[in-house]
C-alpha cells in the first residue's frame, strides 16, 4: 500500500519553535480554539498564536487556574470545558455555536498521560475517554462554526502511539489495565481520528491532522513516578535530566502543532501524522519509536473508530 506518510522538506526542524514557525505569518482576524491552552505546550501554543495576531479561546477544566496562567496574554478568552464530562462538552459548544462566530484552528492539545485506572462517563477508561473521545465529541459539536474552505483541526497525538493499536476486544479496559498500553491506545486513536475527519471534512474546504509534538518536560508527566523516570533514562537518581538534548522545550514543543494548524506548505494535503514541523515517515521496521506506525493511519480503522466513538458519544456530524 502505498502512503503519503513522507518528508515534505518544510524546512523546519526538531529544534524550530512556534515562534519560527509563524515568522511572517499574520494571523489577524483568525479565531483558534485551544484546548488545554493554559499548560505545558498548549500554553506555548496560545502564546505563538496570539502573538500572530489570533484571537485564541482556551476551554478549561478549572477556568480560574487558566486565567491564572494566561494573565498578561492578549486575544485570549477562557471558558468551562471538561472534556470527560460530555455534558460539559456540549454546554461548552453550545455556547459557543451561540455567539455566531467562525474558527480557523482547532488544537485539541488538552490529555493525560499514564493515569492510575480511572473511570470516567459511564464507566470508561480515562485516557481513552478524555484524550480521544472528548474532542471527537467537541470537534463534531463545534462543525457548524468550522470555517469552510480553510479551517483545520490539529488532533494531538504522540510517539506514544507505538506502544498500541486499538484494543478492539477491550477498548475500555475492563480485562486487566495497562497504563501505558492505555496510553498507547488513545494516542493511536487521536491520529486514527484526524485521518477520517479529513476523509469526511475535505470536501467543504476542512482539513486534519495529527502530530507528535515531541518529548518535553511539562505537567503531562504529572503521573509518573520519579523511579519510572529513572527507569526510561530521562533522569539520574538525583533528579538530573541525563540528556537535556533528548528533551523539547515547551516551545518547540507546540511548534509542529503551530505548523500543522497555520502552514501553507500544507495546502492540499490533510489526515497525515507529523512530527518534527514536517510530514511523518513510516515507522521503520527495527521498532525504533519514530515515524508513524501502520495502526494509526490505517483508513479501515480509522472509519471503525468513527463509528464506535459516534456510538459511544452519541454526536456525529456528518450522520446520514
């Protein structure tokens, strides 16, 4: 089978930030939903993007630590969002569809990593729930107001995707959790669903994608415990990060996400994994965590996890 899944030559790098990215890009008059806006990179995201000139609105689980966070950033508005209460999803879009206004970019930034089990909803896994199924709620919720003709939809996924398919027998893992498998499995889903967002959305002008953004030190590792950080290598036992070369900043963090959602080079194309502010390669076969796996950009799964993920959720925009 044959893939679009290959280096463009952007001209970027692993070491280029969100402010490179956006050299000479003017983003007046542009309006970008960010979720998780307010931390780590999606912080760095509303930054670089409201410096272009972007009017930026950041949905928050806690509205007032958002604020807190944002304060002295302007072109910004915050509202309640919790993406594992869909309840909360709905009123969030809801309120927004009412104010009559078009989106340029949706950077569904906002997730969890390798949580304890958690229950979430009606009894699913949190990662799972909150990673993909919150913003496959929120980006089908908020189509009316995506811009046609030009507006994209930045699903965040990461390397982490390597660690699993879509545990089709137990998506919810009520045999026995893993929370890296788990982690793995939502992270394969956000890039399955920009594929089949794109394949529905690319003919009224809208267009997706998913991206790595990379390794960085930010309040996502909030649940992993210092002798699991020990243990991958990233840390010495006193706390020294043992290669600080390994390690994105935060701004080069939200970097490809940046290009994804604003980069011309981009034009045409849609549903492919990047990473690095270029266009993924395939995996390659020595299991090296880099490139895309197959899993996450095949079009069959990535149409069998639209249906279940409408079934679950209940919303599907482009419902017969």
């Amino acid at each position: 089978m044959t893939t679009a899944q290959h280096k463009i030559g952007s001209g970027f790098d692993a070491r280029s930030t969100a402010a490179d990215v956006l050299q000479g890009i003017d983003l007046s008059g542009k309006l970008a939903i960010v979720t998780g806006g307010y931390s780590g990179i999606g912080l760095e995201t509303t930054r670089a993007l409201t410096r272009a000139g972007a009017h930026v609105v950041v949905p928050a689980r806690r509205p007032a630590d958002a604020r807190d966070a944002l304060d002295g950033v302007l072109g910004v508005e915050v509202d309640e969002l919790d993406l594992g209460d869909l309840e909360s999803v709905r009123g969030f879009a809801e309120r927004f569809l009412a104010s009559s206004r078009s989106v340029d970019f949706v950077i569904d930034s906002a997730g969890i990593m390798a949580c304890p089990e958690t229950r979430v909803g009606p009894g699913w896994e949190a990662q799972f729930a909150i990673n993909h199924l919150g913003h496959f709620a929120l980006v089908n919720r908020l189509w009316p107001a995506l811009e046609p003709g030009g507006a994209r939809v930045v699903s965040v996924s990461s390397g982490g995707h390597h660690m699993s398919g879509i545990h089709w027998d137990d998506v919810q893992w009520e045999r026995g959790y893993d929370k890296w498998q788990a982690y793995g499995q939502a992270k394969t889903a956000n890039a399955l669903f920009a594929v089949h967002l794109d394949r529905l959305a690319k003919d009224f002008g809208v267009r997706a994608f998913a991206v790595h953004p990379g390794v960085i030190i930010t309040p996502l590792l909030r649940h992993v415990p210092e002798e699991e950080k020990v243990e991958f290598g990233w840390f010495d036992e006193d706390g020294n990060l043992r290669d600080p070369d390994f390690f994105k900043t935060p701004q080069q963090g939200a970097a490809t996400q940046v290009w994804a959602a604003n980069s011309p080079q981009l034009a045409g194309l849609g549903g492919l994994y990047l990473e690095d502010c270029d266009v993924a390669e395939p995996a390659p076969a020595d299991g090296e965590m880099r490139g895309v796996r197959d899993w996450a950009t095949d079009p069959g799964q990535a149409a069998r996890l639209w249906e279940l993920s409408a079934e679950l959720t209940g919303v599907n925009a482009f419902a017969a």
